[in-house]
C-alpha cells in the first residue's frame, strides 16, 4: 500500500513539537481509513489492501513509542495511552472495512478483548496526569463498541475523569452520544448495522471523531 511519506514526516515532527496526544504512525493509518471512506479508488479494495491495513496497526508498539521519547517519568502514562489509541483505532479499522468494503474484517473476533484492553488501559491513567485530556476520541470508540454495562459505566467514568480534568465540552457531547448509541444498540436496530453506520446517517458533524 503506498504511503505518502511527507505526511509521515510531518506527523512524526508534530508528534515531536506539540502534543496530540494520538501516536503519529496510528493517526497516518486514521488518515489512511478516512480516504479509504472518501475515495475508496485512492488504495483500491483488494484484501491485499485490508491486510496491509491490519498489518500496519498490529505492528504498531505501544511499548516502543513510550519509550521513544526523553522524559521515562511518562513512560507508563504513554504505554497507557498508547494502548488505548491502538485498540481504539483497530476497533475504528474493523468497522470501517465492514462499511465502506462490505466485507467483514478477518480480525472482528479480536473486538471484544481489544475493546477490554484498551478500557482497562485508560483506567490506569488518573485524572490528575495530564494525559488523560487526550482520551476523549478512544474512550468514545471504545465505548461505544462496549457491549455490557460494566464495560460501559467503566467508560463513563474515564469520561468523568477527562471531564474533571479538562472541562472540556466535547467529552459532554461524547457522553450523550454514547447514551444514544447505546440506547439504539437496544432497539430494533441491533446487529442490523454497526454504530459507525449510525454515526454517519446522524448527518451531524463530531469534532471528537
């Protein structure tokens, strides 16, 4: 799959000079998703283009890019961190492929426990470390994969903590989207299409999507 290497770069330099909090190597395979979304011609659907997608986010390492960075007193917050963007974005991947490819990915039976790991991760991350303000997009992704209601009030307080730590508005309009999904997921609609599908069709524009 070719990749447009100056964005790399660029998103590596910006992982280097501001903070962002999502990986730089995850958010290129985000970008390549979105354009999978918008110009599916742009990699082509072939499952060469599927494996090579999953491949890239699985060789992702959230131990690696924690470490690669000078100031060890963050290392565990940034494993942390880095955990739940991969799962969140690999969840994000799953979907996506299912949507705009109508197939399913070969990965969906990693859904649930990528979805507990990633959860468990943000836990570990307190409200007092200022890393807990750039949780907002994987709790919401995770949350709404969240089939039970343990995993889901486990998400809420992640949102509460960001919230408390942050005062950021869009964690609020995240948690009342989180409600609808999972008000919907109990409806009529369930297993009829993914809450990806459901986002979308609202025709409403998420800035923490």
């Amino acid at each position: 799959m070719p990749m447009d290497s100056a964005l790399i770069d660029t998103l590596r330099r910006s992982e280097q000079q501001t903070w962002i909090g999502c990986p730089a190597d995850l958010l290129l395979w985000l970008h390549v998703l979105n354009t999978l979304r918008a110009e599916p011609q742009a990699y082509g659907t072939s499952g060469h283009t599927v494996t090579s997608l999953l491949d890239g986010l699985d060789s992702f390492s959230p131990r690696s890019w924690a470490n690669d960075f000078p100031d060890a007193q963050h290392y565990e917050s940034r494993y942390h961190l880095a955990h739940a963007y991969k799962a969140a974005v690999s969840i994000y991947a799953f979907h996506t492929i299912e949507e705009i490819l109508d197939r399913q990915s070969p990965c969906w039976l990693e859904a649930l426990s990528l979805t507990e790991l990633g959860i468990s991760h943000m836990s570990q991350i307190p409200a007092t470390d200022f890393h807990i303000k750039s949780l907002v997009w994987p709790a919401f992704v995770l949350g709404a994969e969240a089939q039970d209601s343990r995993t889901r009030e486990n998400v809420n307080n992640i949102m509460h903590n960001i919230w408390v730590s942050s005062c950021c508005y869009n964690v609020k309009t995240a948690i009342s989207m989180l409600e609808r999904i999972w008000e919907w997921g109990q409806g009529s609609n369930e297993g009829r299409q993914s809450w990806l599908r459901f986002i979308w069709e609202q025709d409403e524009s998420w800035l923490f999507l």
